[in-house]
C-alpha cells in the first residue's frame, strides 16, 4: 500500500514546514458567490495522526471545536505551561487528530474555472485530500488557508472532501497563548471560483490628503498572462486613473515576470472625509480587472478609510492628532461555542466597547475572524492587529531557533497580507511574550518593507529598555508597569517612544483598582498615551453540572446577567478533569461570559467620558470636551440635582458648540435650596441620534460635580430609651438575626489571593478572629461594651457605645489594630437582619458595585435596588458587591417596613445574601445558598481592590493601616 505523502511527511513534528500546497495570502475579497461548506460533516477523533481511519464515524457542526461537541478530549486551560512535557519541536505521541469528511458537488456553471477551497482556521495542522488525493498542508490556528482543487474537484460532479486536524503540533508551541486549549475547525469553510485570469492581490494606500494609491498583483492559472488585460477601479462612483509612470516602468524592468502583472490606479479625493474611530467615514472601492476584449474576468469589493498613523518624537498620531488609546484585548470567544464566533457575535463585542468608551483592541494574541476588522472599520475602533506567536513556555529557546525562522515569518507576513487594507488596523503587533530574537528581527525586516505606513510593536522588545531604539518596536508596549514607573519614564528625559502598555489593569475577578488613578497620570503626562486592559471576556465555558461536560453549541440558554443558566456553571481551568491547569485565571475580563457588564465597564466609561465637567464656578458650570475629532453635536444631555433630603430635580441640558480640547462655561441649571444641606449636579449625557452602535438616547457618560457638602448628622441622646444587649454585650434589635460584631476580614479577591495578601491574613488569624467580652458599662441609657478581638499574632482592642437618640440607636465604634496588621481588608462592622427584607435604598454612590479605588463611575444621588441584584457573580465567589461613598440607606420589606441606618461620613457599605466565609468556601456560584436574611458591612475602611493577580496592587493610599479607626452609625426602624 501505497503511504499518504502528507503523512509520510509529518507535517505536526517539522517546524521547517509551514504549508505544502497552500495558495500565498492576499486582501482579495472572494465571499461574493462563494460555496459555505457550514453545517454538519461526518467525523471521528483518532488517537494520533497515523491511526487508521475506521468505518466509525459520528458528526460535527463545523464550524466548532470538537472539545465542545460531546467528544472525549475536552477543552484544557493553561497560561503559561504546555499542556504536555515534551520539548519543543516534539509533541506528545498521543494526539488527538479529527477527521472531518464532507460530499461536494462543485456547480456546472464553475466548468473551466479555477477552484479554490478556504478553510478559515484549523487547530493547529490542517491536511486537505480530495477522493483520497493529498492536496495540502498548512499550519497557524487562526488564519485561512486556501488550496486550489481546480484539478481535483470536477464541476457537476460529487467529490468527497477530507481536512484532517492534528492538535498538538511544532506550531503549538507557537501558540501557547492565555486561552482555552480546544481542537478542531474553528472559523467557516468554503469553495469559490474564479476565472483562470484573477486577481492575486490588492493593496490600498489612502491618505488624509485623499490621495489614494491601489496596487494590483494579477495572475493566470493558465501559465503566462495574456496580452492585452488591464486594471479599472471606482471610489464611490469615481473613476481611478491609470498610473502610466508605474506601468512604463514595469514594461522596461527586465526582471517583472511574465507570470505575475502589476498595475497601479490613483486617485485623490477633494474635501475629502478622513477615517477616525470617532468619525469611521468609509468610501466604497471597486478594483475589476478586465480582459483585453474589456469584459470582467475578476474584481475585488473594499470599504477603504482615508488615514494617516505616524510617530512623531515620543507621540503616535492619527491624522496628525495625539490620541488616547483607551483599549482592550480581546480574543474570539463564545462561551457555548469556544472561538468559534458568529458575525452577530462579534458585532455585539463591538457595540459593547464603543458603548463603554473604549475606542481600540488589540487582536490578542492572534488576528481574529476576518469580519471582526470589516466591524471595526465600520463602528470606529483602531485595532493592534497581532501575529500568532507567543511561546511562553519555551520563550528563549525559540525566538533564536532558525528551525521556527519561517514560521515566524510566515505567520506575520499571512496577517499583513490579509488585513492591509482595513483603516482599523493602525498598528502591526509581532505575538505575544516570545522573548526575542533574530526570528523577530526577520519578521519585522519582512513587515517594514511590506508595509511602511504603519508602526509595529512588540513587548518582548522591551528587554532592552523602553528607549532603546531597537528596530523591532516603534512603540514601547510594556505590560502592567507601574504607573509611577510609566510617569517617572516620561519624566526623564530619555524617553524615544510612544509608551503605550500591550496589557495593563488585569480584570480577574473583582479587581481594575486605582484605574482612575491611572488615567489621571496618562492625561496629565506627555509622552503616555494609554493602554489595553486584559481583556474583554471572562472565558467561563457554560458547563452541565449534573455531568461536568460543556452545555454544547445551543446550551440552556445565557440569562444575560452574568449568572449561568440554572444547572450550570461557568467553568474554568480544572473543571473538565485535567489535570495540569491555572484554574479561574481565564476569568479576567471586563464583561462575564454571557457579555454582560462587570462594574469596571462603568468606571471605565466615566473615565472615558467625551465631555467632562471641569469645575464648579459661582457662574456656573465648566464643561469640556474630550474627544480628538468631533463636537459635541452627537451628543444631548439632561441635568440631575441630588438633594440629601431625598429629591432628584432634573433639567434639560443645552450642550455647548466645542470642537475637541475647547471648554466653556453653562449656567447653573438649579437655585440651590437654602437649608445648606449636600447637593451633587450630574449630567446625564445620551446619544442625541441612531448610531450604528447605540440607538438615540444610549447613556454615553454621567459626569458629576459636587456643589455643596453636608454636615455631619447630629443625634440628641434620649435618656428614658434604654439599649439591650446580651450578656456578651452585643446588641439585640428585633429586626437583628446578628448582632453588630467587628470585622477584618473579607472573602479574597482573586487579585488578594494571587497578589499574596490573603495568605498573610490567614496566617494573622483575620478569617477566625475570637472576641473575648471585657467590660459591659452601663452609664444612665448608654451602655459601653469593650471587646479584645484575638487572632494568632495580634489583638485587636474593640469599643461599641449603644446611645439611645431621637431617631434609633447611635453605635459608636473605635478599633485598635496592633503594628502586625499592617495591612488588613476592612476595619468595620458586620451584622446580619432578619428575612423579608428584600429592597435597598440608600444615597451615595451608585447604583453599581464600587470600592475605594475603583469609584469614578458611580456617581452619587439616591439608590433602589432588590437585594438579590446587589452582589456581583464574579465566576469564583469573592468579596463583591459593595458600594462607596454611602450617606444613608434603608432595607425594607413589601409593605415598607425595615430599618435605616445613618452613617457618620460616607462609608463603605456592601448588603448581600453572604457571609464571607459562605463566598471563600465555594468553587462556583452554583455551590452557595442564599440566607434568608441580609448580610451588612459597614466599614470605617476598605482596602483597595488593585490588580496584584497580575499586575501592580492598589495604591499606597488605599491600603488599611494599623492604628486607631472610628467610625459611628444609627440604626432606626422604618
């Protein structure tokens, strides 16, 4: 018997092979008549690529990941390791391999036309076969590859197609990126046709001048061009010129081949509209290439953006203008279907982050699905579009490795070929943490000859210093410096690059801490110019619980609030049995896995804002406009006042005529009242039109000014009321199931956790603290009840005074913290109601979750939430759900009854359904049980959230410190 050729040549174990048989990449467009392969192919998984196929054979949905279709190897997740032991190039003898056949019948109309199949993306190795001939062979999990089947597919006759996939290849260790480990056809598949005379590729040059430049590389699959053909185009209906100087050359320069023509059209466009992401103008372009007789034999469809991108000293510029790059990394994700992503899918991503306020992603770590660009041309995003390279785990050995030299060129070299032509694209990104070497350096040399009108980054680069004018990035892209680092870089006078971070302000869990802080640096420092969070999505896979297997393509439906479907979970590493994993660490996203907003995403927002209120005058209010490009005309907006008595008094709001950077003055739209009490001015800014991202009427933003602060509230004592407590000195109140005790401790957040400072707070007892009563005094009403808190290194000194006051119970509180509690979650009190109250209300900020270094977008007016809706489902439960800056609140029941407490100052106040111990004890939500009653933090201090899961940890200024705390409240019945 005669072996298989791509067999034989084991494609999976040669870094040198990247393809056999594949067609080279270009920007043509070839969806128009195409032939969609989607749907369902007969399949079997195979232990290793050279175990026979049997007579066995079951059915998959392609596209799909087999690993989230009922099959046996289920999706893996890892970081930084490999999922095997084996070195690079070698992989694991078992490997799972996917055999996908599907009958064709190619149409009788395509009869003398050349034949083209494209497999959109395959992970990692794809071996094509027609009626068992070998065809080709390509590698890289995340781009096209394309085969011409011209002399294996017979028009009006059936042929039975085979694409093989081989899952742990030498390339895998190329993509050994942050991300579920899946396997299979990810990305649509499908066969087109095209005259023997076709376009090979297409590259459009359009500036903010309107000069426009189309440079056409034309093949025939026959041999040699034929005499005579020529090239026309049209931009919005405008005809394209020939350039003759560029043809008279190409017809005295001896070394143009015969085999492959070229031709370039020019144009330039008055008055033209230029490209931003605020303003995404798109013109309609045309290129048809003509036989010599005039008729058509091929064309290519473009929406093409005119744009210039430049550094200019330490400054990247877009048409001329320095912008914030307020970004996100985002890979394709879906939580029922892995990277397979639908158009609407991506759509939906898009609108998310346009609505949120960023204006940028970063295609991490691989160029997403090509319709992902077509959107953000259209929506007005600006895209670091990255190559597939990261090899993290063997990162040193193989930037260096001439073995993997093709690779690298190849995979950089495919991504810029397809995606040159989408205005997005504003920067070419080499991978992702693959240190660096002369592999880079080759990759680079190729892309800057390419494509000189773009700037490329790479982080690895960054070894040699942020200044060092190393030519492998013209951007210094660090991830999670500190940004007193970033502020001390643009300081110092040595500073060559724009710096931008590839990754910073890590969203794992309850987390992006200190990032208004952030920003106040980036737009008070020349030379920062922003950054991408990580990332987008939490990559929770919608996970039956009854048999720990994925819910698969339809699921059980995604409610749309961040929680699973009832009888699922969202899972992550560790969940599917395997045994080498990085558990919750894929959970790090601005959005949970059904897309709905985390809290960040509003902070985030505000911070954002295009139109910000400056300051408060005796004049009136200043407002400006923070946008690079456009007015204020997009937008409309209406005034909210917030009284401390309970009122919200709104107005329309008449916004200002300012171009970007201008700042005028408006009238106080409110008289005051006179009783002196707080009042915060808020305007409520709405889309003032349909967008293609946001229908009329979208909230954009809601800055907010203080106007004046409130006293502090003054309780005269009663003296004939008195207070109850126990025998341990603790308060009894009928609407109390608990009373009001010390607390330290707070579920860990996953950036407590990783960023080490839960581990120190167990080992100091925080989490079991026992209370010894010392003295219970009674003093006419008052009672004083003094408490030593003792954990396994310290004690912690308690004071409670009970007064009895017009309006309830004031409890007045001080905490002692030894020198060992240098660093604490909260200091604060905790106590627990009875059932039946299910609504609070209360002033301050709000109405979403906020914590002391991550409140910018919650701002402060008066609150009604369900109780149930308060706390926050972050896949790993964790301290969540609270809300800064609390004057007052309320907690009542159907007929209004309850209690409300008055805070001292505007405190930290979390109310949900969980003890801490209940949330620190669960893996997933679906383990906790919701108490009856509500469980109440009020807390003298909080300590920041940070980002120390991977990145920098809250500020100094956030942190909770030893000493004396004291804080008081009143408790009354509603």
């Amino acid at each position: 018997m005669t072996r298989d050729p791509l067999i034989a040549l084991r494609p999976w174990e040669s870094p040198e092979v990247t393809s056999w048989g594949r067609l080279p990449m270009g920007a043509v467009d070839r969806r128009s008549g195409a032939v969609p392969l989607d749907g369902e192919w007969r399949f079997q998984l195979l232990p290793a690529p050279e175990s026979p196929v049997t007579d066995a054979w079951s059915s998959q949905h392609v596209p799909g990941a087999w690993t989230l279709q009922g099959t046996d190897d289920l999706p893996q997740y890892t970081n930084v390791r490999m999922p095997f032991d084996e070195y690079p190039p070698s992989v694991p003898a078992a490997d799972p391999t996917g055999v996908y056949e599907h009958d064709v019948e190619v149409p009788a109309a395509w009869e003398g036309r050349r034949i083209v199949l494209q497999v959109g993306a395959a992970e990692s190795v794809l071996l094509v076969h027609v009626d068992g001939r070998p065809v080709g062979v390509s590698k890289d999990s995340h781009l096209a590859a394309e085969f011409d089947l011209s002399g294996a597919l017979r028009p009006g006759e059936r042929s039975t197609l085979r694409l093989t996939v081989v899952k742990w290849s030498d390339a895998t260790h190329l993509e050994d990126q942050d991300q579920w480990w899946h396997g299979g056809i990810t990305r649509s598949v499908l066969l087109y046709a095209t005259d023997p005379l076709y376009l090979a590729d297409v590259t459009v040059r359009a500036r903010r001048s309107g000069e426009l430049r189309v440079d056409c590389r034309v093949q025939d699959a026959a041999g040699a061009l034929p005499e005579g053909w020529y090239i026309s185009g049209e931009l919005d209906g405008r005809t394209l010129t020939q350039d003759e100087d560029f043809d008279r050359a190409n017809a005295e320069d001896e070394r143009v081949s015969a085999f492959l023509g070229e031709a370039r059209l020019l144009a330039t466009v008055p008055e033209v509209r230029t490209w931003t992401a605020e303003t995404p103008e798109l013109y309609e372009l045309t290129i048809m290439l003509h036989r010599a007789d005039g008729t058509i034999a091929d064309a290519s469809h473009h929406r093409i953006g005119f744009r210039d991108i430049e550094i200019v000293g330490r400054d990247l510029l877009i048409n001329g203008e320095r912008v914030f790059i307020r970004g996100v990394n985002r890979h394709d994700f879906h939580p029922l279907t892995g990277r397979t992503v639908s158009y609407d899918d991506m759509r939906a991503d898009l609108v998310v982050l346009k609505r949120f306020g960023f204006n940028a992603i970063r295609t991490a770590h691989y160029p997403n699905d090509p319709a992902l660009y077509d959107l953000a041309d259209e929506l007005g995003l600006y895209v670091v579009d990255e190559a597939d390279i990261e090899s993290h785990d063997h990162a040193h050995e193989i930037a260096d490795d001439p073995r993997y030299l093709n690779a690298f060129v190849d995979r950089v070299s495919r991504m810029v070929l397809r995606d040159k032509n989408h205005p997005s694209v504003i920067v070419w990104s080499l991978g992702n943490e693959s240190d660096y070497g002369a592999n880079h350096d080759a990759a680079a040399g190729w892309l800057r000859r390419h494509d000189p009108t773009r700037p490329l980054q790479y982080e690895g680069a960054a070894k040699l210093g942020w200044a060092d004018p190393e030519p492998a990035s013209d951007i210094a892209c660090p991830m999670y410096a500190p940004i007193e680092d970033c502020v001390a870089h643009a300081l110092s006078g040595e500073q060559t690059k724009p710096l931008i971070q590839c990754e910073y302000s890590h969203a794992m869990g309850n987390s992006n801490g200190t990032l208004a802080d952030h920003w106040a640096a980036i737009e008070a420092t020349p030379g920062l110019q922003g950054g991408f969070i990580w990332e987008f999505w939490d990559h929770g896979i919608l996970q039956r619980v009854s048999d720990g297997r994925p819910a698969g393509r339809t699921g059980a439906g995604l409610h749309g609030n961040g929680v699973a479907a009832p009888g699922h979970r969202w899972a992550y590493g560790g969940d599917f049995g395997e045994a080498v994993h990085d558990g919750a660490f894929i959970a790090d996203g601005v959005v949970f896995p059904d897309r709905t907003p985390k809290p960040v995403m509003y902070e985030h927002r505000e911070i954002a804002a295009p139109v910000r209120v400056e300051c408060y005058k005796h004049e009136g209010i200043v407002l400006g406009n923070h946008q690079h490009f456009r007015s204020l005309s997009w937008l409309s907006g209406r005034w909210e006042l917030a009284l401390a008595d309970g009122r919200t008094l709104t107005a329309s709001a008449d916004l200002p005529d300012l171009r970007p950077g201008e700042t005028a003055a408006v009238p106080l739209p409110f008289e005051l009242p006179r009783d002196g009490g707080e009042a915060w001015l808020t305007l409520r800014v709405t889309t003032a039109e349909d967008l293609p991202w946001a229908p009329r009427g979208t909230e954009v933003c809601a800055p907010q000014v203080r106007l004046r602060l409130a006293p502090k509230p003054v309780d005269e004592p009663v003296a004939d009321r008195p207070v109850e407590v126990d025998a341990e000195g603790l308060l009894v109140h009928p609407l109390l199931a608990a009373a009001p005790m010390l607390s330290l401790w707070r579920a860990p957040t996953d950036n407590d956790e990783l960023g080490g400072i839960a581990p120190r707070w167990r080992a100091w007892g925080l989490d079991a603290l026992v209370r010894k009563v010392v003295s219970v005094q009674r003093d006419a009403s008052r009672v004083t009840v003094l408490a030593e808190y003792a954990g396994t290194v310290g004690v912690v000194r308690h004071c409670q005074v009970f007064t009895p006051v017009d309006s309830g119970i004031r409890v007045d509180e001080q905490a002692e913290l030894p020198a060992e509690f240098d660093d604490v979650a909260r200091v604060g009190s905790v106590f627990e109601t009875v059932a039946g109250l299910d609504l609070l209300e209360w002033f301050g900020q709000g109405p979403w979750e906020s914590y002391p270094d991550r409140s910018a977008g919650a701002p402060v007016g008066h609150h009604r939430v369900p109780v149930d809706e308060l706390f926050t489902p972050y896949l790993r439960p964790q301290e969540s759900g609270g809300r800064h800056g609390v004057r007052h609140f309320a907690l009542s029941g159907p007929d209004a009854t309850g209690l409300g407490v008055v805070l001292d100052e505007p405190r930290q106040v979390s109310v949900t359904r969980y003890r801490a111990e209940d949330l620190t004890g669960a893996a997933h939500h679906d383990e906790l049980k919701p108490r009856s009653g509500c469980v109440v933090h009020i807390d003298a201090a909080h300590r920041g959230l940070g980002t120390a899961s991977c990145g920098p940890d809250t500020s100094p200024s956030y942190l909770v410190a030893p000493g004396v705390h004291r804080w008081s409240w009143t408790l009354r019945s509603l």
